[in-house]
C-alpha cells in the first residue's frame, strides 16, 4: 500500500466534524495525521477498519529480520533507499559460508571464525552459516548442533524437508537459525516450525509473482519475519531479481514482497564466484551465501561491504592526533598525514611493515585524503603546522624534522616558514614508505 495522503486519511474518518480530536473538522484532522503531527488516536470514533490500513501504512517498506541470538546476531533489511548517496545504506549485507551436512562441518566452523580482517581500523567477518542437507535427517540435525557447539555465527538451516529442520530446530533451540526454505508444498509446515521456534523464514519459488503469494499466505499463518530467497538459473537473473525485489518494495511499497533478500553464489570458477558475490552485496542483497573459504575469495566481499555500507554523511575518519608505531626514539621521523582513515591506516601499516619505529602526526582534514585536503585547503602549510604544535609531536623527538607526502610536496617552503622545521618530502604512495624510511630516513638520523 502507498503511503496514504490526506484525502486517502479523511475517506477513512466519521466526517462527523465533532471535534473531539481537538481539531476543528475531519478534513484538518486528518492533514495533521498525514504529517505526522496528530496521531490517529485521537478520534475516539475511528473505525478499526481505519486502523489497521493506516497502521499498515506506517510500517516501513522493507522488514527488518533478525537472525541468530546474543553478540553475533544479524539484523538484515530495513532498508529506505535505493542509492546510498540517497541516505545510507542501514544493515550490511550478511555473508555465509555454505557448508553441506557431508563435511567436517567443524572444521568449517573453525575457518568461518578465522575469516576475519582488519580494514580502516574495523574488523569485518563472516557472518553466517549456511548448512545444506544431502543426508538423511539425523545427520543433518547433528551436524546443525555440532556447528553451534563450535561457533557462535547464526546458522542458515537449508533444507525443504520439514521433518530434518524439525528436528535441527530442537538441537538449536533459543539460536533462531534461518530456516530456507518454504516454498508452495511445505510453506504451512515450515511456517509451523518457525512460529513454534521463533525463527525467521526463507521463502524460495521462482517467479515474484510465486514469491508474493507465498508470504502472503504465511503471513496469514501468524510468520512475519521472513527473508525472500528468490530461485535463480544465472548471475544475470539473480541481479535482476534483486534490483526488481528492492524497487517493488521500496518504490512501489508492495508489502507482499517488502522482505530482505538471500541470494546463493554459483559454485565453479572461484574468481567468478567472488565477483558475483560482490556484486550481490552492490546490489541488493542483504544476505550472500558462497562456498569459496579461501581468504582471497571472501576478503574482497567482506571489503566491498565495508565500502557500500558506510554512511556516506559521515566522513571515514580517525582522531586528529599524534600516534606512536613501535618504540620510537628521539630519532624517529615523524610523519604527516591526513584524518582520513583509509589513508591513515594504509600510512600505518607501511610503517609498521618497515620496522622502523615513527610517529604519525595525523592533521585534521574532515576525512579527506592528501589531494582532496590540499584542494580544499584543509592541509596546508598552516594547518600542518598548527597540527604538529597541538599534537605535541616535536617534543617527543631531538630534531626539527617533518615528513610530508610527496603529492604535496609543493607545501614543502611554506610549511617550514610556518613551522620552522625542516620539511622532508616523502613518497607519492604509502607503499613507498618502507624503502623511504629504511634508507632516506636512515641517512638523515645518522647526521642527527
Ligand atoms: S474526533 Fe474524529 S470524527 Fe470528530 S472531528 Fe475529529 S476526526 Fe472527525
């Protein structure tokens, strides 16, 4: 249902004009409830016929599901926008690991628990579990109970067999593991076990028209939570159906299919597998399941993540101040560099790659990177300058030298006129710090 106008709000009062709302006519009544300035309440004569399209029309387009239980669990969908640069992005795409009921699935479970990463000073992991049945029902359900007793990452239960996710469901009691999923033969069965469980549920057909249908009738059932596992035959398809799944929900504000959406990677060429992924994380999906564990394959799914899903409002960046890496001495260089943290965190890690003990004079350029602080004016000789007497920098060093990135070598003559420190032109590129530090900066703290 659309949101509803004024007039679509006043077709649904008494038009009684009586007043006691306080205001004056249904008509006006009904203006100040379209924006959101009188709650519909305060009509004692509203019918509940009234209330439940316009309780209706307040709920968000898309649901928010909750997978898993405690610390781990993942919160997916509740998105507003179809473009980040339109707000943000809310909920990060969740990642799972696919795993069958024929493996070692704690070994599995290790490797999900060790796929975790370090990027821009946040860690970024896997998610989920994602456990298909190719067994019989008792090895699946033993298999879902040794993956929760070897990790705490929720657990996707993929099976269309209601008596295995039955009996995976008792062994995981109180872990509200997704349940994938119901389709036209099973959905009255599954919907059962995920209201007696407390589960959300996947609900799988091949068409839109098939899935609308379907969580139709398990809403009916009393199953709210669910997650939208469209059935695909090619990347090209699967993207299409995202994109397709997140406008009907977000523009068109076609409840029946205002869910998150779970997606599978076709297993094959490894390469190709993380692409897709990536490309599913893009565009739209808020959970992405893929059999590739190699580090190499998920760390570029977990990256593009992180760099869909932060808040473009909010610039990426880290605290303006002096930062040590290693022991440094009174000999060591101090480098400058800007706020941003992509930036900051790169410059760290060459440093420290270098063995070379330093401090990092960070100067406060509202998270921008070295060229776009310069055009903007944000780091300049001045501002360098100002930030290397706050942080205290030179104190901690016997010497009156500074760093800069070599892109702005150009501020070299007005940084010392304002600092009166020697300014040292650095590499362009952080990767060029290492070599930078082991011999330039070696020859200049031996003349020290
Ligand atoms: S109380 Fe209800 S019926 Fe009376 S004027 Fe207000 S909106 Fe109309």
């Amino acid at each position: 249902m659309a949101k509803l106008t004024g007039i679509d709000i006043y077709k649904l009062l008494p038009k009684t004009n009586c007043g006691d709302c306080q205001v004056p006519t249904c008509m006006a009544f009904a203006m100040q409830v379209a924006a959101k300035k009188a709650a519909l309440e305060k009509c004692p004569h509203v019918s509940e016929q009234a209330k439940q399209a316009l309780a209706e029309s307040a709920e968000p387009p898309m649901r928010t599901v909750t997978i898993g239980t405690g610390p781990r669990a993942l919160q997916i969908g509740g998105e507003t926008v179809l473009f980040r640069h339109e707000e943000k992005f809310h909920r990060a795409t969740g990642v799972a690991l696919r795993v069958s009921d024929a493996e070692d699935v704690a070994k599995v479970a290790q490797t999900a628990l060790g796929l975790h990463f370090i990027r821009a000073g946040k860690e970024v992991r896997v998610d989920l579990i994602a456990l298909e049945q190719t067994q019989d029902a008792g090895t699946f359900a033993a298999k879902a109970a040794e993956i929760a007793r070897n990790c705490d990452l929720p657990i996707v239960l993929v099976s269309s067999d209601p008596s295995a996710l039955g009996l995976a469901l008792q062994g995981l009691s109180g872990k509200r593991p997704l349940i994938c999923g119901a389709n036209s033969q099973n959905y009255a069965e599954l919907a059962a076990l995920a209201k007696s469980n407390n589960a959300p549920l996947a609900v799988q057909a091949d068409s839109l028209d098939s899935l609308a249908t379907l969580t139709g009738e398990i809403k009916k059932l009393g199953v709210s939570d669910l997650v939208l596992a469209p059935k695909t035959e090619t990347p090209r398809d699967t993207l299409t159906k995202l994109t397709q799944l997140r406008r009907l929900a977000l523009e068109k504000n076609f409840r029946a299919l205002g869910f998150p959406v779970m997606v599978f990677t076709q297993p094959g060429d490894p390469f190709q597998e993380t692409s897709q992924a990536i490309t599913y994380v893009c565009k739209y999906a808020q959970i992405v399941v893929m059999a590739g564990r190699e580090p190499w394959q998920v760390l570029p799914v977990l990256t593009a993540r992180f760099n869909i899903f932060t808040d473009p409002q909010v610039p990426n960046a880290v605290e303006a101040k002096l930062y040590r890496v290693g022991d440094p001495g009174r000999d060591a260089p101090v480098i400058v560099t800007t706020n941003f943290a992509l930036t900051y965190f790169t410059v760290e890690g060459e440093v420290e790659n270098s063995k070379v003990p330093a401090y990092i004079a960070v100067v406060e350029t509202n998270g921008l990177g070295v060229l776009n602080s310069y055009a903007d004016d944000k780091l300049s000789g001045e501002t360098i300058a100002a930030a290397v007497k706050k942080c205290g920098a030179l104190d901690q060093v016997s010497h009156k030298k500074l760093v800069i990135p070599g892109l702005v070598a150009v501020l070299k003559g007005e940084l010392e006129d304002e600092s009166g420190c020697e300014v040292v032109v650095g590499p362009e590129e952080a990767a060029g710090l290492p070599g930078f530090l082991k011999n330039d900066w070696k020859r200049l703290a031996a003349a020290l």
